[in-house]
C-alpha cells in the first residue's frame, strides 16, 4: 500500500502545481475565458483556404446567410465595438456595419483585422476589475450595460459564430483544428 501511495502523491502534487492561480479579479476571469476562445477562433479562421472565404451554405435553410469571411470580419466587428464600449473610446476601426469593413477581402487581410480585434479586446477587459465591474455604462448597441454584460457579450457571441464556422468548415471537407486529434 505505500509503494503504491507515493505515487498517487507525487501525481497529485504535479497536477496541482500546473493548474492555473485563480484569477485576481474579474476582468482576469473574463480575459482567460476570452484567451480560449481566441486560440480557437483564430485558428479556424485560419484553417479555412483563402479560396473557400466566400463560402456560405446554400443546400437547406442558409438563404441570406453570411459568408465564412463575414461571419469572421463581423465577430471581430463586435469585438471592437464592445471593447470600445469598455474603454470609453472610439472604436480604432470603422463599425458601422456588423458585417465589417468592405474593403477586407482577402484571407490575410480578415486574419489580421481578427488577430487585432482580439488585441484591442484584452486591452478592455485589463480594465474590468472587481470594483466597476457592475458599474453600469453606455454599450455599443443604444442601450446602458453593466461591464459584466459587456465583458460576457464577447465570448459567448464569439463562440457562437465559431458554432456555424465549424459548420462552414466541415461543409468543405475541413476538420476544425480544436477537433483535430493532437
């Protein structure tokens, strides 16, 4: 029995020595949520060959659906107009439409607008701490949210986007990286 403990003991320790701290307040919680959803993100934005960036569905029920680019250009699009909202700044890009800038076309061009919206937004939610983190403030979409909302609002949105990418993906015969066996 104790041959057999010291190794259940020397596991244990080294699987609780790896995970993470717990995070020292509540923008650090919302930034490690937001972190997932970058790696996965960005790297299915960037699994998709640049020919295939105009694809959208057009068997079923997907009239009028956005295309793999606009889907990518509009969750980056969102990105920027919350973590705006949380800075209390402009936007550093054009957000008039949700769909992006028009004049992104290729995959390069939208793999950097996704990278930098992710960029901007961990520099908002740096800001989100445990003290303003009810505080109510004007959001992107006409309405007043607390930063909880705000700082929420961006992975949830961005995850779901990501659900009908990975549709987009596989529809072109493409396994979605966080599905790839490691």
């Amino acid at each position: 029995m104790k041959k057999l403990l010291l190794p259940i003991l020397l596991f244990c320790t080294v699987a609780l020595a790896q995970q993470a701290p717990p995070p020292a307040n509540a923008g650090e919680a919302f930034d490690r949520q937001f972190s997932n959803m970058e790696k996965e993100f960005v790297t299915l934005v960037e699994a998709m060959p640049a020919d295939k960036f105009d694809f959208a569905p057009t068997t079923g029920e997907f009239k009028g659906v956005r295309t793999f680019a606009t889907q990518a250009k509009h969750v980056a699009t969102v990105n920027y107009m919350v973590a705006s909202a949380l800075l209390g700044e402009k936007p550093p890009v054009d957000t008039k439409s949700e769909d992006g800038p028009a004049d992104l076309k290729t995959k390069d061009q939208i793999v950097k607008y996704v990278k930098d919206s992710f960029v901007y937004t961990h520099k908002a939610l740096a800001t989100v701490n445990d003290k303003n983190v009810m505080e109510m403030i004007s959001g992107p979409f006409g309405a007043k949210s607390s930063r909880l909302g705000l700082a929420s609002i961006v992975t949830w949105h961005s995850f779901d986007h990501y659900g009908q990418m990975v549709v987009y993906l596989r529809m072109n015969g493409i396994v979605p990286p966080a599905s790839r066996q490691q």
